[in-house]
C-alpha cells in the first residue's frame, strides 16, 4: 500500500430495530462521507448488558476502532472527520 493510501475507517453504529434516527445517522455518513472511505458495523445496543448499560439510552451512538463515542445522536462530521 503507498503512503497516499489508507485503509477505510472501521466505525461501529449503536442501534436497535426500528430506530429511524439511527438510519438517518447512517444516511448522513454516507452523504458526509461517501460509501467508499468507511466500514461500518451496525451492531444491535440490546445485544451487550454493558453496551445497553451505558448507551441504551442514547442511540445512535456512532463510535471509532477504540470504542470512542464520535457521535451521539446526530452525526457530529467534524468529529468523525477528525477522528
């Protein structure tokens, strides 16, 4: 791989059936972002007790590689820009 090229960002959505809000974080990635520069992992919030513990309440919840929340709710683009 040359050094003009990165690998895609790997981001994981926090949501849970149904949730309208977190198809439309979704859209916004995708409109912010393109569908090429990213991977993301939709992962169901109810699926962890740990996960539903500390972010149930809060979907979508978009986070990085390390687990680091980069949005909450609404997509944050400076944030996931920057990250």
């Amino acid at each position: 791989m040359s050094e003009n090229q990165r690998l895609p960002a790997r981001w994981r959505l926090l949501t849970r059936p149904g949730c309208k809000l977190c198809s439309e974080l979704a859209e916004s990635l995708e409109e912010a972002f393109g569908v090429e520069g990213y991977v993301l992992e939709w992962i169901n919030v109810d699926s962890q007790d740990d996960l539903r513990e500390r972010w149930g309440l809060v979907i979508p919840v978009l986070l990085d590689e390390s687990n680091r929340p980069l949005s909450i709710a609404r997509l944050d683009v400076r944030a996931v820009a920057t990250a």
